[in-house]
C-alpha cells in the first residue's frame, strides 16, 4: 500500500486593492483590504432612508459622503502625519478615494441606485447601497454573495458550476428553488465575480461564455420562478435583457454574451457580405439554450475539443428535421416541382450568421448532414429550385429536456463552495481612527489583488 500525503492547504489570500501613489519622484502602492475597508466605510457614512421624488429608497447614502470619508482616511494612509506634504498634492486623497469607490462598486460591495451612471460620484444626487442591506431582487443573480477570495481558472468555475447546476435540475425539476442544495449552488456562482479571463485565447473565450450563457438561462428560471411546459415566448425579450451576471468584474446580460459570442457590433461597421462581416463561428447557434423545448440541449465545452464537439452538437440539432426534408426532395425529384426545404427557425431569427441568400444557408445547412442527403440538397441550392418553410418553435419551457445530456460534463460535481467569513474588525491605531492601508514600496511584494485592471478582451 502506498501512503499518500496529503497536501497542506495553502491560506486564500484576501481581496486587495492596489493603488499605485507617486509622489515626488517616488512610486509606493497601498493595499487595502476589501473586507476592512467595507466594514470601516460602512461605519462611517449615513445609511437612512432617502426619498427621490415619490420613491423612497430604504438603507441608502449619498455618494458624495463616502467620497469624503474616503478622501479623509486616504490621506492619512499616505501621509499619515504629514500633513504638509498633503498640501503639495491637494488633489491626489480625492483621486485615490475616488479609485476606492470604483473599485468597491465594481467588486458588488455596493451598487448604484439611482443618479447618473456616466459619473455617479461626481452627482450630488447618487443614492447606493451596500451589498449586505440591499433586500432587492436585482438583474445581478449572481451577486447575491460577494466573492471575497481569488477565483480558480475560468473554465474550472463554469464547467463546475454549469454541471452541477445540470444535476439539481433533473433531480429537483418542480422545487428546486426551495432545496437547501440550490442555495450553496448560488453562492458559489459568486466565484464568477472575480474569474480572470484576459489570459483566454479566442478558443478559450468562446467555450467560456458559451457556457456561461446557458448557466445565466438556467439559474434565471430557476429564480424567475418560470415553471416546466409554461409559455415562454412572451417573457424572451425581457428575459434575455434583464438577467445578468458579473463576470470578471463586469456585468454581462444574456445579450451582451450573445454580442461576445457572434460580434455582431464590430461585423456591422464592414460591408455586408465581405468576409469582416461574416459571422465567426455559426455552429455557437446549436449549443445555446433557452430552456424551451425547441432550444438545442446544454452541453459543457472545452476549448480542446470546442471544435469537434461543436461539429457533433450541430450534425445531431440539425438531423431532426431530416426525414422531412428527404420526403421533399424525393416528390420534386419526382414530379419536377419545387423542393420545400424545413429549416429550424434560428436560421430566419439570425439569417446573416448563416449566409447573405437563400442558397448560402441551405448549403451551410447541408454541410452537416449525411453526404447522401447533402449532394442532394446541395443541387437544388445551385439550380435554386427550391423555398424554405421555417419550422414552428416551441416556446413551452422543459428544463429537464434541455439538461438530459448532462453526462457530456465532467465526471465529478462542483466541491462544495466556500463560505464567506463575515468581515473581521476593523484594525485600529492609538487615536481609534481605522487602519485600512498597508503601504510597501515598488521593489517590495504585493498581496494578491484580484484584477486590478480589469479589461473585457475584445471581440
């Protein structure tokens, strides 16, 4: 027997903010603690009730206060005692505290309620509050807990996350809401908030969202409350641009992942039909789900075999509607007719991903079919003797059909997710004032800061 030694478990390091300060010629960082510096601002600015208008907005605080008690003990982070050399640089405490509240807000430690959104903390008016007092249920679903840790690789987080979140469908199809099961599969989506993704390649950032899509439609009906065989078509539009999730620091709604997926934005700004303004991978079509029983069932992808399973998820979408298309093209071949080719109908709702005519598309179509039936098709696209009848999409929502192929995914379930410590008390020094800052200088370590400069990779 081989005795294995298990390994000691490193310490997760903490949430940091590093700003770098440079001062008469010299560059110093100062790390500040998430959790210290929420539980410490927390005491320090007027959390009440505010009114906007008619609208009364419960457990809120002006912007512009927080700026201030920033402005305040920034100052004294970086100069401490002294205060002459805070008047050299009157400008800089503001700019720091300014990063703070940014930082903060994009974190999820607090979020905007009302007030501009271009500058929220240059208006007067901007009312937020803090994650832990906001009782609303907001678009963000997965925010309901702040990930106060480093994340794990991307693809590690998501493939977990939507795999699990598989399982729980099919075991709890009717009340999964109310298991206890969901509610640690909800806080551990959080871990999504600071994932990193600027080291994906573009193979990497397509299998990423991809999946991230259809863990997002998952987890909205799940809390949306949407029940199995319910009409779903009146609810799409809103549906898909209002639930959202924080990825890598920013928030991402089911269309702006759409937009990541299909770059339909950037192919609009080129001439259509040229080759900048094709779509770059079509087949990403049949592996997005809305949960209904027409939409494509959920796989999760890896980008080392992205492209052989997307191949395989296409060829196996597209074949339901065979037979059909083969009884078709036998009665033209036999009464020299017009051949009336079915199609499914995300080849009308997103025509341009396919191709700029009718016989672009019917040939994309017939590329993933058996060369038989393919050669066929293929010639009645050259002769254009054909029309296309759009197949009937059913709206009605089955969760469970959509979740069947789980067992593409990983073999094992997600670990179970950490819990978050509630944020220790606030250090401070001889005069009681908090101790938010640790100061090193450019030669020195840093903490782990999790995404400093958080950037969306382009696509």
């Amino acid at each position: 027997l081989k005795l294995h030694r298990r390994k000691k478990k490193e310490p997760e390091a903490p949430l940091c903010i590093r700003i770098q300060v440079h001062t008469d010629g010299l560059t110093e960082a100062l790390l500040f603690n998430v959790d210290t510096l929420a539980a410490a601002i927390k005491e320090g600015v007027n959390i009440s009730d505010n009114r906007t208008f008619l609208t009364v907005h419960a457990r809120t605080f002006r912007g512009f206060a927080a700026i201030e008690w920033l402005k305040l003990h920034a100052h004294k982070a970086m100069f401490g005692d002294r205060a002459d050399q805070g008047l050299k640089n009157p400008h800089l405490a503001k700019n720091v505290a300014m990063l703070l509240a940014q930082k903060l807000l994009a974190v999820g430690i607090m979020r905007q309620v009302t007030g501009a959104k271009d500058r929220p903390f240059d208006d007067p008016a901007s009312l937020f509050r803090f994650h832990g007092d906001d009782t609303e249920r907001g678009p963000l679903l997965n925010c309901r807990t702040i990930w106060l840790h480093v994340a794990r690789k991307p693809m590690d987080v998501v493939g977990e996350l939507l795999y699990t979140m598989q399982k729980l469908v099919l075991k709890h199809p009717k009340d999964l809401a109310a298991r206890p099961e969901w509610e640690d599969l909800w806080n551990a989506t959080a871990e999504l908030q600071l994932v990193n993704i600027n080291n994906l390649d573009r193979l990497g950032l397509l299998a990423f969202f991809l999946n991230c899509y259809n863990l997002v439609v998952l987890h909205a009906h799940v809390v949306r409350g949407n029940r199995e065989d319910t009409d779903f078509q009146s609810k799409k539009a809103s549906f898909v641009r209002e639930n959202q999730y924080m990825i890598a620091a920013y928030n991402y709604s089911l269309v702006e992942i759409e937009e990541r997926l299909f770059c339909r934005t950037l192919r609009a700004k080129f001439a259509r039909g040229s080759d900048k303004s094709r779509c770059p991978e079509p087949r990403v079509h049949f592996a997005l789900s809305l949960g209904c029983s027409s939409s494509p069932n959920i796989r999760i992808y890896q980008p080392e075999t992205l492209d052989e399973d997307l191949q395989r998820t296409a060829q196996q979408f597209l074949l339901a509607n065979l037979p059909k298309n083969q009884v078709a093209l036998k009665h033209a071949k036999s009464t020299g007719g017009v051949a009336e080719i079915s199609l499914h109908k995300v080849f009308k709702w997103f025509a341009d991903d396919f191709g700029y005519s009718k016989q672009e598309i019917v040939s994309y179509y017939a590329s993933f079919l058996p060369p038989n039936v393919r050669n066929d098709i293929m010639e009645v696209a050259m002769s254009s003797n054909f029309t296309i009848k759009y197949e009937t999409f059913d709206w009605s929502i089955y969760l469970t059909k959509a979740c069947s192929e789980v067992s593409c995914g990983p073999k094992r379930s997600m670990s179970k997710p950490r819990k978050h410590k509630s944020a220790p008390p606030t250090p401070r020094d001889g005069d009681g004032a908090p101790l938010l800052s640790a100061r090193t200088s450019m030669t020195g370590g840093f903490s782990r800061s999790a995404h400093e400069q958080p950037q969306k990779p382009g696509g």
